[in-house]
C-alpha cells in the first residue's frame, strides 16, 4: 500500500514489558509497505579513542571517521581511524598541530592549518596511509573547514587577530574565498566549498551566529538555538548538525541542534558533556570523539543514530502505531506512556 504518515500526539517511548527496556518513538509515526516505525536519532556510547585528546580534527563518516593531531600535554602528531566498531592508528601527521581544519573522508583528507608552538600556514594531505605537503595558506591560522581534500574551504579562525576571510583549496594551492560578516574562532563547519555553513564559535564570546556560504560569498543563516563555540558537527548546508561544546558561560554542554537549511531545532543530548570536540558523519549518522571535560583530554566517542530494535519490540511498535491511526480515523486522542 502507499505510505501514509499520521503525528503522534507527542513524542514518547514504547516499553518492550519483557525486558523494562524504553525505546524512544520521535514526533512522527510512519506506515508503509513495510509496517516500518520512524524512532528518534538519538546518541549511543561507542568504543573511545586509543589517545584522549582535544582541539583535534575530525572528518569522514561515522563508520569510516578520521580523528587528526589535538592537544594532550602538547601537540600531537597522531592519527587515527575509526571502522564503525574501534579506533586504530593511522599515519602520523608530518607537524604535531591543534586546533586545525580538517575535511574529506578517511582515505582523502586534509588537515589545515593550526598551532604547534607557532602559528602554522601548512596544509597535510592523508591518502589514507600517510600524510604528505599541501598548499600554504596565504594566512597561518587556527581555523575551521569543511569539503573535500580537492575542494577544501579553511573558515574565518585566528592568526594575529580574530579572521574573517576564508580560504579555497583546489588540491594544489589555496586562494581567497569570500569573507565572513563577521569574524569568529573555534567555531563549526560543515557542507562544501560551494555549499558551505559556519555556526557558532567565539568572537569575543560563545555567539549563535550561523552564515551559509554559496562559493562566493557568505550570507546570513539562521541563529542557533544558543550561544556554543568548540562544538562538533557534520552533515551539510541544508541538513547540519551541531553537538556539545562550550555555551556562554564557557560551561561545556551535551545538546544537540539540527538545521534544515533555515532553522535549528534541538536534537538529543549527548550521554557526556564535552567541549573542543570532533565529529564526522552526517545530520542523521553522526560520531563525536574526543574532546575535554574541564581541561581533561578525553577518549569519549559516541554514535548519533536510530537504535537497531528487536523483532519483537518492533512489532509492539508496530501495533502501537496502528492503534494511533485508529485513534486518529475515530477522532480520538491518545498517549504514549
């Protein structure tokens, strides 16, 4: 038959009653062919990293993340990757940096940009083994980027000031990209060079601020729920997801917001909060990783997704939605408990 969508009354949760176990049951059931159930993405604890670190760089997908240098005791060099299930070690960068730029995907990315004991203007490629010299930026900074490893976009950050220009890589060389309306630092990014977003950071303070980028200039986006600077993210332009962070009380969070291209709307909280964090993946298939409670480098990683049920759980949820159309056909009203 044709899929048919219904509201539930409010979100909620469904309990097995054989194991106490809840599920949780997002705002909007739906029916189709397959009797399948729409649950709520929410975020699930996953193997650490290997070395507890934070201001590091994250990039890739959820099950094939890159996690790059990062502040311990110091800068650090090391590397590595995530499969979906465990951390193992990569390529060590060529320069120990934090608080860089990162973008691509585990077997082609870039790490931009940074500190070390000195501002750095170098970028490294990663060909999934081992990284190699990029282009020199025209401004060494600390930064944040998004793209991809032949189309790189290096956002606004710090060098002598506080930045907002931005910064195009082709692969070989870097040349001037439009410039923030407003310049910022350890802010988040996620998109394309064509299709790009920045959001939150700190220019002065934790702000809310969200500007889109089109591959030419930056425009306003939409204002994030609250202030947060430090925070993960992942997804795209007109499907972003941000996580975690500092607010504007420099007090690290757990809450997640989620854009669609015009407005943030509040996701689930992450189990830990953590400020200086990475991410990878997408709006609906998210990782963060590291990061650092108080100045304590973490290993905590965790997934963003829709939980895997049972078949008998899935079942129950299935007859609670078909209860619910009833409901709804008759004129009446019902709750989850």
């Amino acid at each position: 038959m044709a899929a048919r969508q219904y509201p539930h009354p409010d979100a909620g949760t469904i309990n097995d009653g054989s194991t106490g176990i809840e599920y949780p049951i997002g705002p909007i059931g739906v029916l189709n062919e397959a009797d399948s159930t729409t649950i709520a993405t929410t975020w699930s604890t996953a193997t650490g990293l290997s070395t507890a670190r934070y201001f590091l760089g994250g990039c890739g997908t959820q099950t094939a993340a890159l996690a790059s240098g990062g502040f311990v005791a110091g800068a650090v060099t090391s590397t590595e990757e995530y499969n979906g299930t465990s951390w193992s070690a990569g390529g060590a960068l060529t320069t120990a940096r934090y608080i860089h730029g990162a973008c691509g995907t585990q077997s082609a990315a870039l790490a931009i940009g940074g500190f070390s004991t000195v501002l750095l203007d170098s970028t490294e490629e990663y060909n999934g083994t081992s990284w190699s010299a990029g282009g020199t930026l025209a401004t060494a900074r600390y930064t944040t980027a998004c793209g991809t490893q032949s189309a790189g976009l290096a956002i606004g950050g710090s060098g002598a000031s506080m930045l907002a220009s931005s910064e195009e890589y082709n692969g070989t060389s870097w040349s001037a990209g439009g410039t923030l309306a407003t310049a910022v630092a350890l802010h988040s990014a996620a998109g394309t060079q064509s299709a790009g977003l920045s959001f939150g950071g700190d220019d002065g303070l934790a702000t809310d601020a969200c500007e889109e980028y089109n591959g030419t200039a930056w425009s306003a986006g939409g204002d994030l729920l609250a202030p947060r600077s430090g925070g993960g993210d992942g997804g795209t332009q007109s499907a972003g997801l941000g996580f975690g962070g500092n607010d504007a009380a420099e007090t690290q969070v757990a809450t997640t917001e989620r854009y669609d291209g015009s407005t943030w709307t509040r996701g689930d909280s992450m189990i830990t909060a953590r400020g200086y964090i990475a991410g990878a993946g997408t709006q609906d298939l998210a990782l963060s990783f590291g990061g650092a409670i108080g100045e304590v480098p973490q290993t905590n990683t965790e997934e963003y997704g829709q939980p895997v049920v049972s078949s008998d759980i899935f079942r129950a949820m299935q007859r609670m939605d078909r209860g619910f159309g009833a409901a709804r056909s008759s004129g009446l009203g019902g709750v989850l408990q």
